[in-house]
C-alpha cells in the first residue's frame, strides 16, 4: 500500500448561479455592512454519489487515548466536548467537567493540566460553557463560549483576553489576517446572511453568505438547520468553506464576500430538509447532517456527515415540540453513525468514502492533517476520547 498522489484535475460539468437574492420581511437581529459577491457568478459543481478512485481507501492510523483524572477532570457526552490539537501536537479539550473547564494532554495522550474557573476575575471564564476551541497563528488559541472570545495563550497555559461576542455562534474558523469566521445568523440589507467575519477584539468586519430560504421558514427556523451552517478553513487559511447543516452543498467564500465555488453533492442517502426535530437524535433517527469540513494540503475537501444508526431506537419518549435533553454520559455511539466523504472540489469528484459505525468528530487543527475522535464509555461507564490520524490511501 502506497501514499496517494494528488489526483489531477479534470474538467467537470458546471453550471453558473446569481447571487442569492435578498431575504425581505424578517425581524432583523443585528444590522451591518454586507460585502456583495462580485460580479462574476459562482461556479457550481455537481457531484453524484459515483466514487472515482475505487482502490482509494480511507484508512484509519493508530490511535491514542486521552485519559483524564476521573477525580478532577472528566469528559461527558453533552456537551461534547471539542478538541483541537496544536503545532507541538498537544490536545486541548473543552468544555470538561469537574473543577476545570479546560483539560490539555501531551501528543501521547497524557493529562498535563487544566484550568479555567467560571468567574470575574484574571484569568477567568464569564462563559461555563465553551463551545469551539480553534488554533491561530503561532498557535495562539481562540475558545468560542456562548457570550465570549476568549484567547489563550500557546498551549492552553492560561488565558490572555476575552471580549463579548455581537453573535451566538454554533461554529467557528480561525482565518488569516486576524480574522475568525463564525456561522451565526445576522439581518443585513442584503437579507439573512449566516457567515460573519469577527476581528479579535469580537466587532464584525463583514457579514457574508446571504440564506437561501423564504420569510416562512425564518420565522419558525432560524435558530435550527435552516440557517445554522458548518465551517471549515481552505488549505491556505485564506477563505472559508461552508455547507448547511441540512443540505449537502459545500461553498467556499473569500475574506470579500465572494462565492468562489459550490459544490452540489447529489446523493440518495442526504435528502435535504427543513431542520431538526427537537430533541432529536434521541426522540426520532436523525436526518443526515453535515457536521465537519475540512480541506488538506492536496486540496481535497474532507467531509463529515452525522447519520443515524441503522439500528436506532429511541432513547426519550416526549411530546413533538419539546426539547429532549439527553443523559450526560450517554453513549452517542448508539444512536449515531458517521460518513466520511474525500471530494475533489476542482474535477467535481467523490474520491473515496467510509462509513464509521460510531460518532466521529473532526480534530481541530493548526496544520492540513486529519484527525478525527470519539467518545467511549468503559466498564464503569467513564467516558474516554480515542485519537485517530486519517489517510487516504491507495491500495
């Protein structure tokens, strides 16, 4: 088994879109400037389920364990918790449980430290409830709460700063040029846009990818799939890709606002949807969801989806319309199945494809190499988060 080469491209099939229209009518959230897309229409990809490297495989390497000090600091499955492995390939985990919010363990998987209590004072969180950690430049990194910035310093050694957030973010990508891409839905002239562009000090630079959706659905959705979207950086750290949680269409957007590429993946098993059931996946099999993005150093577009498990059953039995909380220790590996899909955004390409039959998440990192990780439960019920580099292969 050899590494793969990168694949050459090929002229695909495209066609040519305008520009989202504007999205009139809605109850604005926060007004701001919007940067148009230019003048030229976006390229757009069609992409059917056809894999055109049949002897490419997804392959899993060997993994590491992290392993933390059950009597201090401790993983639970909601929230899950977010990792992101820096340069010196150091894991940062959050938000943990006990008296921590922030658990950091070497490349071996060993536990170093942990800190960060909720509070007002130097050093201290005003958010509990750490959403995203990403890493910048010369591995300064940036955890996302629900009100606040807050960055770190290398390592995860202390914090340095935090300021308030404009926005409720659900995902987040550290950019070049000091900028941080968050998917969180603002009201601009424009319409509904879902991509906002935040400089460190947390004010938005510019507001970006206008919802293509009508006021109905707004109104009843706008904090669910509709509008809610999942970001990954290009290979460069210059633009963003993007795609809807409820839809498979992958778009890349530059620092100005312009719609470079979009990729329409045609495919039998991701029907697109109005959004998410609340509670679900724990009332009802979940719809498949687009749950990471992230592009390597050939340009290959890695992409998760979230789908249910063939063998789902339902865990919580309430009424239609109230939100399900599940059993903070619950093994999401039950319920949920992941798909990996390797695409080639410029032939149009799905390279390979692997289906995970656990919950599988996309480490964050400082580099182009994936790395992926799950949650798993031993015989006392503690939960403990395995590692694992991701390769394509050829065989």
């Amino acid at each position: 088994m050899t590494s793969l080469s990168p694949i050459r491209p090929r002229t695909a099939t495209t066609t040519t879109n305008g520009w989202i229209r504007a999205v009139p009518g809605v109850a604005s959230l926060v007004l701001v400037s919007f940067v148009p897309m230019s003048g030229d229409a976006q390229e757009v990809l069609e992409i059917s389920d056809n894999i055109t490297c049949p002897t490419c495989v997804v392959e899993a390497g060997p993994h590491i364990t992290l392993n933390p000090p059950m009597d201090h600091v401790w993983f639970k499955s909601f929230p899950f918790p977010n990792l992101a492995r820096d340069g010196e390939g150091n894991y940062i985990a959050a938000p943990v449980e006990g008296d921590a919010l922030l658990a950091v363990f070497g490349p071996d998987g060993t536990f170093r430290s942990s800190y960060g209590m909720i509070g007002e004072g130097p050093g201290e969180f005003k958010d509990g409830f750490l959403l995203l950690i990403e890493v910048g430049e010369d591995d300064v990194l940036h955890a996302i709460g629900m009100h606040h910035l807050h960055t770190l310093a290398p390592g995860a050694e202390r914090r340095l700063d935090q300021v308030p957030m404009p926005v409720y973010v659900s995902d987040a990508v550290v950019l070049k040029k000091g900028m941080i891409a968050v998917a969180a839905p603002v009201r601009t002239e424009a319409g509904m846009t879902t991509i906002q562009l935040l400089r460190t000090d947390g004010t938005i630079a510019a507001s970006i990818a206008v919802a293509e959706t009508n006021d109905e659905r707004l109104q009843m959705a706008w904090d669910r799939s509709d509008l809610q979207r999942r970001l990954g950086r290009s290979n460069d750290h210059a633009d963003v890709w993007s795609a809807p949680l409820n839809r498979y269409r992958v778009s890349r957007y530059g620092l100005d606002g312009e719609e470079k590429i979009r990729i329409e993946r045609i495919s039998e098993w991701f029907k697109p949807y109005l959004y998410e059931t609340p509670g679900a996946p724990l009332r009802a099999p979940a719809d498949p969801t687009v749950s990471g993005i992230h592009q390597d150093a050939n340009g290959l577009l890695w992409v998760t989806v979230r789908r249910a498990s063939p063998s789902f059953s339902p865990v919580i039995d309430q009424p239609v319309g109230v939100e399900a909380l599940p059993d903070p220790y619950l093994d999401f590996n039950q319920l949920l199945h992941t798909t990996f899909e390797v695409l080639d955004p410029v032939a149009g390409e799905v390279v390979a494809r692997r289906e995970f039959e656990e919950h599988v998440r996309l480490v964050g990192t400082a580099g182009s190499d994936v790395f992926v990780y799950s949650l798993y439960p031993d015989v006392l019920g503690n939960l403990h988060c395995v590692v694992r580099p991701l390769n394509l292969r050829r065989e």
